[in-house]
C-alpha cells in the first residue's frame, strides 16, 4: 500500500488497485499550494465529516476524476444537491464492497456541521479492508474506547490519526488511540494548517517512539510505502 499526503487531512491510499482518496481540502490550504488537484487520479473518494476542511474540493474533485464518494447519508443528500453524481451513502457500523476488498464507516467524537449550516449527520473514521492488508483513517476525533473495537476485528498495517490537539486529540493521545486500534504504523494528519493545531512534530515523534511506535509525517506532496 502507498499513502501520499496533501496536507491536513487529505490523503490518497493505492491498495491492490484501487485509488482512495479522503477528505479533499487542497485549494483553500496555503501549505499545499504546491500539489495540483487536476493531477489525482481516484476511484472513490471518502469523506469523514462535513467540516469544510475535509470536503472544500469534493466536489470538483468527484467531477473532475469521476470518483464515487463514500460518505455518511447526510453528506451525501447535500453533496447530490451541489450536483454530485456518483455518491453512495453510508452509516456507522456499515460497510461497503470496494474494488480491492471493503470499507466499514466507524465512530468518531466530533461535530460534522456542513459549510453552509446543514446538517453533516455524525462525524466518522473509516476502516479499509484490502488484499495487501487493512488500515484505519481516525477522522476527526478525540481519544475514544471505540478505537479498541477496531483492534478486535482487524489487523491494521498502519493508521491515520490526527495529532493536531484543540479541534481533535493531540500526539499524547493518539499514542493512546494507536494502542487501542493496534496500529504500530501511524501517519500524523490535521496539524500546522492553522494557527489553533501548530505542533511541536518533533515532540510528538519522540511521543510515539517512546511507546515503541512509529510516527510517519510525510511531506506535502510525498508518499510512505507499507
Ligand atoms: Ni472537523
Ligand atoms: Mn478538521
């Protein structure tokens, strides 16, 4: 599997085939002014919540690649108004066929208001089930028991959790949520975009070395094999 980051919390997996990308906010993001949307190819796109800095490009995105979204129902009533075609709506504890084996939506703690006040549904991660093994995009989300869910019925080979604190858990947390989820493979999201969620990423890398796992913070625009 390859991950390729594009800033706060849009980032595209290729697993077995398929091309999966999450929460698209790439042109309203300053410190990813350096990655070109019309260059991302994808086969679906999954959105965890309607907070504008997790759908600003979807919906440009899902016309220009012809993506099918994933998302939870709500979203995806709203994304379908703004003209969205190929949607398909999901809910907590569901999961859905892909191409390269299957997705199931999971809890988050979080809000989900969409940009223009609608109701965004609840927020959630998603865990993704492929033949080249299985891993587990947090959202947005505070520390939550429901992580340990995740570890009793998958083996992850990485996660994506944010570590950004204030608007979501921080690194001393996502340590915590890591060992719930039982991820030893962590790539960090949602921190330094705005002023609220700077970090110090070299404490936050000491934070998980120091439990004995591994903090990946790929640059804007690079990619980490697993
Ligand atoms: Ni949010
Ligand atoms: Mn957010």
């Amino acid at each position: 599997m390859k991950l390729t980051y594009f800033g706060h919390s849009c980032f595209l997996v290729e697993a077995a085939g398929t091309r999966l990308l999450f929460d698209p906010f790439i042109t309203p993001n300053p410190l990813a002014k350096g990655v070109d949307p019309a260059s991302i190819a994808a086969d679906f796109i999954l959105i965890s919540h309607g907070h504008v800095d997790h759908l600003a490009d979807a919906v440009d995105l899902a016309a220009k690649t012809g993506a099918k979204v994933l998302s939870n129902w709500e979203i995806v009533e709203w994304l379908g108004k703004k003209g969205v075609a190929n949607l398909h709506p999901m809910n907590h504890g569901g999961s859905v066929r892909l191409p390269c084996g299957r997705v199931k939506m999971v809890a988050a703690v979080h809000s989900s208001a969409l940009p223009d006040g609608s109701n965004g549904g609840n927020p959630a991660g998603f865990v993704v089930e492929t033949g080249e093994g299985s891993f587990y995009y947090a959202g947005d989300t505070a520390l939550t028991l429901d992580m340990k869910l995740i570890a009793d019925e998958f083996r992850l080979r990485f996660a994506v959790l944010p570590i950004g604190d204030n608007f979501t858990m921080g690194a001393a947390d996502a340590v915590r949520a890591a060992g719930f989820c039982g991820a030893t493979d962590v790539v960090g999201v949602h921190y330094n975009t705005f002023p609220p969620i700077q970090i110090d990423s070299a404490t936050a890398v000491d934070a998980f070395r120091n439990a004995g796992l591994t903090l990946h913070l790929p640059a804007i625009g690079g990619s980490v094999e697993f």
